[in-house]
C-alpha cells in the first residue's frame, strides 16, 4: 500500500503518524535529534539549516506547549516561522480549508505544521498537495483529533531512549484515558516498531478503545496489577473536553483509582520512569509527590521535544 | 575499494605535530579542535602529544553544510563537543584533507556559535588543491595535486592485541571514487 508519508524514494515527505514509520526512519530521527539536544546549551542556539525557508504553524486547536516548541524548533533552524491566528483568519470567513492551503502556498511556504481537532485534517492537506503537485511542501501533524500526534510519540521514544538506552527489554504502562488520546496511540505504533516486548494499557473500561489487544497490547482496568514491574509509565491527561456522556463519575473517583500515588509507583520497578504528555492535572491522574518526584522526567521530555522537532523539521524539508 | 596507493599517515601526523610543536612557543590559551571523523582522531593524539592544556574539541559540519538543500542530513551526526570556552581562545581546527574548502568554511561558521575566537589555525595531513573558497592551511604535512575522481580517505586500524586508541594505526589511502558508490567526500 501506498504510505502517503514517503516520498517516490521512500524518504520522508510528511510526517503524518507513527504508524507503518519505518524503523530506519524513526532511528534516524532520534540519532538526528541527539545532535541538536546540546545546541540549546550554547551561546548561539541556531543553525543555518533551514535558513530562507518559511514554517507556517496553523493551530485550529489550541496548544502552547507543541506549538510553541515546534516555533522554537524552527527558530533554532533559522527558519522564518509564521504563527497564524485561525480564529481570527479567513477559515472563520467561510473559505476552506485547502483554499487556505493554496493561498500560504502561494505565499511560498515550505512547510505547514498542523493541529486539528478532527482526524485526518493533515492527510487531507498532504494529499491535496501532492494532487496539487506541490512536492516541495511538507506537512506535519502536530495532533489531529483523537488519531495521532507523532512528534510527541517520537519524543517519548526519544526520552524512553536517553533513560533506558535498549527498547528491546522493557515493559510500558500507558495509563488513563486512552480512548481520548492521540498521544497513546502515536506511542504504541512507535514502541511496537523499536521493538518493546510488552506494552500495556491501564485505564477503566470506559476510556479503552476497543482493539487494543490487536495492536499488541495488554489490557489493565486494575491499575495495580499493570503497573507491576513496569519500567515506564506514561501518564495521560483526562480530556475532559473530548468526553461526552458518563464515562466518568467525576475526577475525583478517577483519581482513586487510576491517580499515580507514590504508593502505586513503588509497585513498578524501583528505577521506573514517570512520564505525561501534558498539560497535567494534578490530583487527577497524577500525584504532585510523583510528578514533582525524582523519577518524574516530565521537563526533559519538553527539552528533548524541541530537538526531535528540529531534527523531524531538517530532515523533512531536505527531502 | 582497492585503494590506488597507500600513505604512511603516521609519518604525515609526525610532521604535522612537529610544526604545530614548533609554533606553540608563541601561542597562549591554545585548544585543537578536529572535524569529524579523521580529523577528531589527529585532534585526540595532538593534544596529548603537543600537552595542549585544553580537552580536544570535535565538529561534525552537518548542520551547516552548504550541500544541505541537495543533499540533505547524512545518515549519521555526531554531535559537535566544544569543551572549552572559545571566547579569546587561540583554535587549531584539524582536518584530515583540505580540498574545497567548504567544510572549512562550515566549520569556522560553527566555531563563531560558540563565542569568539582570538584566532583560528588551520592544520591538515594533506592540502590536495582544488580550492573553492580562499582558505589556506597554517599546518600541512603534504601537498599534493589530484584530479576530481581520486578521493583521499583516512582509516584507524587498530591492532586487535591492543585496542587502546593510541596504539592504532592511521593510514591514508587514494581511491578511485568512479569505481564505487560515492562518498560524501
């Protein structure tokens, strides 16, 4: 089948999922990204790559954590990066989205960073590009609806990768809502191509999509049983805007039963990494002990983040 | 690749340290910095053979090559490692071979996003010509004259009894780039 991310070469084009990503390809991300970690140390934190090309972010989501990392990234290029206000753009005006498209092209965009609240609105501006035979755009997803969000999910295998060195050994916990979350779903497809053996989903049973065990997973509702011997658990925010009827009786039951207390930490093992996408809810899925706590990694993988950003950026707009 | 003729390198580098030796004499706050791969390992032994005070710094151009647009990111990066403050520091940048000039450039541009240098020397085993850009070296072993297709190549072997860095041995090779796939070189 016809992955819509690579190009005739099989290098990539856009960067819309972790899902079919080859190997090579996310290892050469993460190698990338380990280059560019040490450049927000220096004096001068930039390089020339990307000089003269133009990275427009179009946020019909709000975000500040991604959008403004992925600003800093393209920063850290040398790129010119240009912010639109959607709310306030001509979409709100009635034009449509790929008019929209084709008028930033003509503007001479290299590169579109997109997050969407609905699935598969970055596919739709690849495809439309490539019937439009603008190759030279690139897209990437920075988080379409409940679908995908694979810069965060190539961030977590990069900070996975810089605290347990070998995926092939470990077991991950990803716990809480997952039927909501784009982010568990970049995560899984990306462990399961480096190689992790056991990957497991914790949460009640209304917030666990159906297919998981399909997707290789092992299914948890008792958060004590999955989280034994774990080596990584990446906690997940309640999105309570997404959530319509009762899946919940309300935060605060949530957090007696699936909250990541010091106590069901010290279940996992004893070096456990504790992650979380962000932003977080304090007393509701997470614990401030843990998430202020020594084996909380929450702030490294903001810091690593923009280096896989920067490295995604650079490889896709030299292909 | 069967390589057309073969240098002793090790006799290259023994020039190249005398004449950086020589010139120390009057040179202070003095660090050397190589470019990756062959000129890391020159800057690893000149430091210790020369007693430079200041660890060996390493550059990997990457990401400011001004072949990025056609040729994108190399497989691998290695990430550039300047472990001293360059600000008023005298730099030896090392390379195995000078040719273009234009990893030279490169790697002075990455030099300057760190601080700014007193001075920066050039040092390299072998200047082939072919220059692009008006850099000359301060520090060459040899010179030579070689046609576009021929490529200078250098390896460490390292002797299997002993697999300590100092004990291996460079050796510098010329290859035929026509008769294989091509390198970045």
């Amino acid at each position: 089948m016809h992955n819509p991310q690579l190009n005739q070469h099989g290098e990539l084009q856009h960067l819309l999922t972790t899902e079919g990503l080859p190997k090579s390809i996310v290892n050469h991300i993460l190698d990338t990204a380990e280059s560019f970690v040490s450049i927000g140390n220096r004096e001068v934190k930039k390089v020339p790559l990307m000089r003269g090309k133009s990275v427009f972010n179009l946020f019909f989501e709000n975000s500040t954590r991604t959008r403004t990392t992925f600003e800093i990234a393209s920063k850290r290029l040398s790129a010119d990066v240009i912010n639109l206000n959607i709310a306030a753009s001509s979409t709100s005006k009635g034009e449509t989205l790929l008019d929209t498209i084709d008028n930033l092209a003509a503007m001479h965009a290299d590169m579109f960073v997109v997050r969407h609240a609905q699935s598969g609105v970055p596919y739709l501006i690849a495809k439309h590009l490539h019937d439009t035979k603008q190759n030279h755009v690139h897209v990437v997803n920075a988080g379409d609806g409940r679908h995908a969000h694979p810069t965060q999910g190539l961030l977590d295998m990069y900070t996975i990768r810089h605290y347990k060195k070998d995926f092939t050994q470990l077991r991950v916990a990803i716990v809480g809502d997952i039927l909501h979350s784009r982010v568990a779903r970049s995560d899984i497809h990306a462990l399961t191509t480096l190689g992790v053996p056991e990957v497991r989903a914790i949460g009640p049973k209304t917030l666990l999509p159906g297919g998981l065990e399909q997707m290789g997973v092992r299914v948890f509702n008792d958060m004590d049983e999955g989280l034994k011997d774990v080596d990584v658990i990446i906690t997940l925010r309640l999105q309570n805007e997404r959530m319509s009827g009762a899946l919940l009786p309300s935060a605060q039951e949530f957090f007696k039963s699936y909250g990541l207390t010091p106590e069901r930490l010290a279940l996992a093992k004893p070096d456990a990494i504790v992650m979380h996408p962000g932003p977080m809810n304090r007393g509701v899925e997470i614990d401030s002990a843990v998430a202020d706590g020594p084996q909380a990694v929450i702030l490294s993988q903001v810091t690593f983040g923009i280096a896989v950003r920067m490295a995604v950026m650079s490889i896709l707009a030299s292909n | 690749m069967k390589p057309i003729q073969q240098f002793d390198a090790e006799a290259l580098y023994g020039e190249l340290a005398r004449q950086i030796n020589l010139a120390l004499g009057h040179l202070d706050n003095v660090a050397v910095v190589g470019i990756y791969s062959g000129g890391a390992w020159l800057a690893e032994r000149l430091v210790k053979d020369c007693h430079i005070e200041h660890p060996p710094g390493y550059i990997d151009v990457s990401f400011y090559r001004d072949d990025y647009a056609q040729k994108g990111l190399p497989p691998e990066v290695k990430p550039t490692n300047i472990p001293f403050n360059v600000d008023g520091a005298t730099i030896i940048l090392v390379d195995d071979v000078l040719y273009t000039g234009r990893t030279t450039r490169a790697a002075i541009n990455e030099l300057f996003d760190y601080g700014r240098p007193a001075q920066i020397l050039l040092a390299s085993l072998v200047d082939r010509g072919g220059r692009q850009l008006p850099y000359a070296a301060d520090f060459v072993a040899q010179t030579l004259s070689l046609p576009a297709n021929l490529s200078l190549q250098l390896t460490r072997e390292t002797n299997a009894a002993d697999v300590s860095q100092r004990e291996s041995r460079l050796v510098l090779s010329l290859v035929d780039k026509d008769e294989s796939t091509p390198t970045n070189n």
